[in-house]
C-alpha cells in the first residue's frame, strides 16, 4: 500500500501572482489534487466513493510557507494521510525546491459526505482501506479553528459564480483563499505574502447564495469570514509577512 505520494510540478504561469509566486489557492489547488491522486491509487478515489453514494470534502485546511518558488521553478509535493480521528481524515503536505529543500507545509481534515442527505458519513468503510502510517511524523499539528482578529472590520457581499463552483456542486475550497486574498486587496498582496494561512469550511456554499463578508486586520494577522444570515459558511485566518 503507497504510504506516501510524491510529485514534482513546474509552476506555470497561472499558478502564480502579480509577483511571479506561487499564489495562496494555487497551493490549496495543488493540495487537492494530490489527495486526489493518491486516493484513487488507495481505491478511494472519487468514483470509487460515488459508488458508495459519497465523496471526500475538506473541513480545515492550514498551511506554513518559509519561502514562496517563482513561476518556471519546480515544486515537489509530498501527501500521506494519518490515523482517522473519529469522524475526520487527517492528511499532510510538505513542499520542497529543486534541490530538496523543505520551502512550506500543510495539514487538512476531511470527512466523508453523503451526497443524498448532504451530511456526514460515518468513516468505517473507508478507514480500512487507508495506510498503517501511525510512524510517520506529522509536519503540523491537526488545523485548528479559525480565530476573529479584533482588529479593523470590513464588509463586503459575494454571490457565487459559475468558475467558484466545483464537480460536487458547491463552492470549492481553494476559491475561499481567493475571495480572502481579494478582500485583502492588491497593496497588501504585492508588497507581503501570507507566512501562515488557516481554512475552515463550516458549511457548504451552493449557487443562489448570498454570503456577507467581513474582513478584520490587526497589525499583521487578518481574518476572513462569510455568513448568510446568522449562518457562519467559513473561516480564513493567518499572518502577513514581507516577501
């Protein structure tokens, strides 16, 4: 059984920012197609899954860049999942140059969702199917939840659109990270890059929805939430830092 997948990737140009840097979602982007990848070799791939009426669905997502390649450079990717904690299924990212060296890292939860009733399904069937990889050393703690800055608060409105939305029908996790970076603004963006970034996806988004934003700043730490109504749908936190 393949306990840990590895891939290295070329940055193209899309993939990178007004700096030339691997954008925030491009390594979200990155992260799940490599779970993706190496489910399917695990036979729990997305087929597999919709077999069984379910499919894999992000919850938290964190990430830790020291540095940030530029567009052209090559990127090697390593993913393995850990131990299932109840309902949750850890898996960890590490990110390398070209020659090696470790440049950032990531964890994330997931869980699987029944695509009928649209709530969680129970782990059993699929745990059994994943890796023994309780020896390996995990890079980051498990993600945590998402903490409200008290700082400066804008608002803003989103309502999906077409390129948001993903094959299971709802908003995908990395345009989270976009809609974030926007909030932060062009400024912010060219003149410091995100040292840590932080996701929680509290609640779906489906099309028709309109989600209120409110983006909060303190000194170098933001955080960037979306309700409808009282309904809190995500989290995005992190920390700022020169490039």
């Amino acid at each position: 059984m393949l306990k840990i997948y590895k891939e290295e990737n070329i940055l193209r140009a899309s993939e990178c920012d007004l700096n030339s840097q691997w954008k925030p979602s491009a390594i979200l982007e990155n992260m799940q197609e490599m779970a993706g990848r190496h489910a399917e070799l695990l036979g729990v791939g997305r087929n597999a899954l919709l077999d069984r009426g379910m499919v894999f669905v992000l919850t938290r997502v964190e990430v830790e860049m020291d540095r940030y390649p530029r567009h052209t450079q090559t990127v090697a990717t390593e993913t393995f999942p850990m131990p299932t904690r109840r309902w949750f299924f850890p898996r960890y990212f590490i990110f390398r140059d070209e020659a090696g060296n470790e440049i950032g890292r990531g964890g994330s939860l997931w869980v699987l969702l029944d695509i009928n009733t649209r709530k969680m399904a129970r782990p059993d069937a699929i745990a059994s199917l994943m890796p023994d990889n309780s020896d390996l050393l995990a890079p980051l703690g498990l993600p945590a939840t998402v903490a409200e800055v008290s700082g400066a608060l804008q608002t803003g409105h989103i309502r999906p659109a077409y390129t948001d939305l993903d094959m299971n029908g709802h908003v995908n996790n990395v345009k989270y990270m976009d809609w974030c970076c926007n909030a932060l603004g062009i400024d912010a963006m060219r003149d410091k890059c995100l040292r840590r970034f932080d996701v929680n996806y509290d609640l779906e988004i489906r099309p028709g929805q309109e989600i209120r934003t409110e983006l909060r700043t303190l000194g170098d730490a933001f955080s960037f939430c979306g309700f409808e109504g009282d309904q809190r749908h995500f989290d995005v936190g992190g920390m700022l830092a020169p490039r």
